[in-house]
C-alpha cells in the first residue's frame, strides 16, 4: 500500500456491481501523467469533503487490485484528501498542457487494441480524425434485480469508510445507450459505447425539463455532435471493461470526453 497523487479525468456513470453496491469507475494521472484507475469506489456515498470533481487533484492510499489483470488497477485504502484543481484558466491551458503536452496520445485505434491484447494499457487519451456521428439505442430500464437488492442491503450496511445509510437510494438507470462514430488515421470506422458521467447527468436533466425522452435523446446529440466538437480539440479517454480486457474485438469504452478549445486564448493575438 502506498500513496499516489491523482489528477481525476474520469468518472463514469454509476453502476451496480454483483460484488460491491453502487460504484463509479474513476480513472486520472498521476504528476508523471501515467494513467491509473480507482475500482471500486462507492462515490455517492462518500461525504462531501471527499467527493472530488474531474480535474481535481486527489491524494489517498491504494494497493494493487490483484482480481483485476489491467495494469492501471488500483484500490482506494484511505480517506480520499482533497487537493487543487486545474481550471479552465487561459483556455485550458494547463489541462491541455498536462493532458496532451506531457501524456501519450493514440491516434490509431488498431495499435491501441494490440497494445492492450500485450496487456500494456487499459486506459489511453486518444485523438480520433474525425467524428462523423453519435448514435442511440434502447437499454433495459431497470437494475439487474438481484444486484439491485444486494446494493441497497450493503447500503443499510455501510461499505469502506462509508455509515450506513438508510435512506440511500440507487442511481436512476440509464435507459438507452449512447456510442460516437468516429474514424481513426488510417480511414477505420468504429463505434464505441460513451460511459461517462456526463452524459447520463445530462440525459437525465433533459427529461426531468422537458418530459420527453425523443427531446431529452436529440439535446445528447445536439451536445456531444456540436458543443462538444465544434470548434474544440476533441479527444476521448478511453478505458476496457474487466471482462472484455484484453480479449475483446475492441475492449474499449468512452470513458470521458476531453475538449479543450481548438484555438486557445494566446492564439487570438
């Protein structure tokens, strides 16, 4: 067990585990701008003075998570401390200069599948050529029964660091799945399943406003195929699944979106 100092990047919607209750996937840097991965962690539940925002520097213990075979998997195994974070400054000058400056990006989705079939990365920053489309498709809309039950009996319970909580409740389902069609350098099409945090906060704020799922799909789109691309560096971070790690035709997930703007402040003069 040691130590690390984390630039949180990633947080992924919540999802129901058969082990653990309601956990959030949470992936970031360290100062040497390697990625590393927190698994599991308990977010809404944890006091306000731990719930940590995306690009917030962390500083907590973790130990090797030994039932997970990806290299950047980690277990939270203290208090999570709460450091400074990097704004949007300038542009995103600093994120940008972390994220893109001192990490490693991929440009081409093939060399990044063999790497992780090497089991040389999990997790990865990479610069898509072009993104030519955002899709959707119904899911099931309710939590797995049994996982569900056995969340909300480990809630009453408490977990590590965590009270128990009595009036917890799980987060609401997701109802559809959202992917981004893109194309890598060499001409290769895919399409990915998008998991990250926002764009369930997102879906959801949408159709508590509008009442309409039809509305609350196109206000997704109409974010992650304009805000989010127009006039904006767009890159993805993208992470594998435990079980389709290193085995899958294509492991990966997008796990965040990162979007700095495509001409920063300084180059306006």
């Amino acid at each position: 067990m040691h130590r690390e100092r984390i630039l949180v990047t990633v947080k992924t919607y919540p999802t129901l585990s058969s082990t653990y209750d309601e956990i959030v996937c949470t992936a970031g840097f360290r100062q040497d701008a390697s990625w590393i991965r927190l698994y599991p962690v308990p977010f809404r539940k944890y006091d306000e003075y731990q719930r940590y925002k995306k690009f917030q520097w962390i500083e907590l213990a973790v130990e090797r998570n030994s039932s997970d075979p990806r290299v950047e998997s980690f277990r939270p195994r203290s208090e999570i401390t709460l450091l400074d974070e990097m704004g949007l400054d300038n542009s995103w000058q600093a994120r940008r200069d972390f994220v893109l400056g001192k990490g490693t990006v991929y440009t081409n989705l093939t060399d990044l599948i063999a790497r992780n079939r090497s089991r040389e990365l999990s997790l990865a920053t990479f610069k898509p050529t072009e993104i030519v489309n955002v899709t959707s498709e119904p899911d099931s809309r309710e939590w797995d029964k049994a996982k569900l039950d056995a969340a909300l009996q480990r809630g009453r319970q408490g977990h590590l660091f965590d009270r128990p909580t009595e009036d917890f409740k799980v987060v609401r389902k997701l109802p559809y799945k959202f992917r981004y069609e893109f194309i890598d350098d060499s001409g290769t099409r895919s399409k990915m399943m998008i998991e990250d945090w926002e764009i369930g906060r997102l879906y959801w704020r949408q159709f508590d406003a509008r009442g309409s799922e039809d509305a609350a799909i196109q206000d997704v789109k109409n974010k992650y195929m304009n805000d989010l691309i127009k006039d904006r560096d767009t890159h993805l971070f993208l992470g594998t699944t435990q079980k389709w790690d290193a085995v899958g035709r294509n492991p990966f997930l997008i796990i965040g979106v990162f979007y700095p703007p495509a001409k920063l402040q300084d180059d306006l003069f």
